[in-house]
C-alpha cells in the first residue's frame, strides 16, 4: 500500500478534533489501527501513559498508575487517540492491576497482531506496597 495513500486511513473513525465520544468501560472502548506501510522491516512503537487510572475492585477507591506499551507491528499500527480514549475508559472500570495489564495486551494483539508487544504497568503504593506488572506477547509463525 502506498504510503500517500488516503485509503489507509478509512478505519479511522476517532482521530477528528470534534470527536467527543469517550467510552464509559474498555468493554466499550476500541482500538483503531491503520496500515503499516514499513511491515517489511521490524520497528518498535512505544506509547506512555503516566497518568493511567483505574478502581480498585473491592474498595472503589482509584488506583493511578503508569501504563507502557511498546510493540512491534505487522500489518497494522496502532491509531494514537484510540489507545488514549481506551486506557481513559478504565478510569470508571474496576480492576486489578494485574487485570487491566493483561486487558490491555489482549486488545492491543486482537486490534493489531502484532509481531511482539509488552505492556507494563507501574502502580502507585497502595498500603506500602506498589505493584508492577508485566505482560508479554509474541506472534508464532
């Protein structure tokens, strides 16, 4: 596909300045991807979130975090805003660290298949204890 090519861009629906629709749970929110037009080569993105927050499920309380994810794309890449709006929607969710680390992944390889990917969570201290938490992923084949 070429790269001027304005068909690469006719998945997405979310990268408008007027675009106002925020989604209420990640169970709502998607991710949105366009063609990457350097899959012959291997290439690392990286998108971080300093400012992740989300519930804690057994108190409500907020918990904040600092949400990493790098990958390495195949066919698709990743559409910026629509990470942004999906990690916003977690802000409302209640979760577990190690869930929403996990969710996360599994959003990103459905979205995208990357060839690899690791999110990583770095959690506040919550009672003296901060909890990080790493995810992997790798394509077969």
């Amino acid at each position: 596909m070429e790269k001027n090519s304005a068909a690469r861009f006719d998945k997405l629906t979310l990268l408008s300045a007027s675009e106002r629709r925020y989604p209420k749970s990640p169970d709502e929110a998607h991710l949105e991807v366009f063609d990457n037009v350097y899959a012959n080569r291997d290439y690392e993105i990286e998108f971080d979130c300093p400012e992740f927050t989300s519930l804690c499920p057994v108190t409500n309380q907020p918990d904040f975090g600092h949400i990493v994810l790098r990958y390495i794309p195949d066919k698709l890449c990743i559409e910026s805003k629509s990470l942004k709006l999906f990690l916003f929607s977690f802000r409302n969710d209640n979760t577990f660290h190690e869930e929403a680390v996990n969710r996360i992944l599994d959003a990103v390889v459905e979205a995208c298949s990357p060839r690899h990917a690791v999110v990583e969570g770095h959690f506040r201290p919550r009672g003296g204890i901060a909890i990080n938490v790493k995810a992997s992923y790798d394509k077969e084949g």
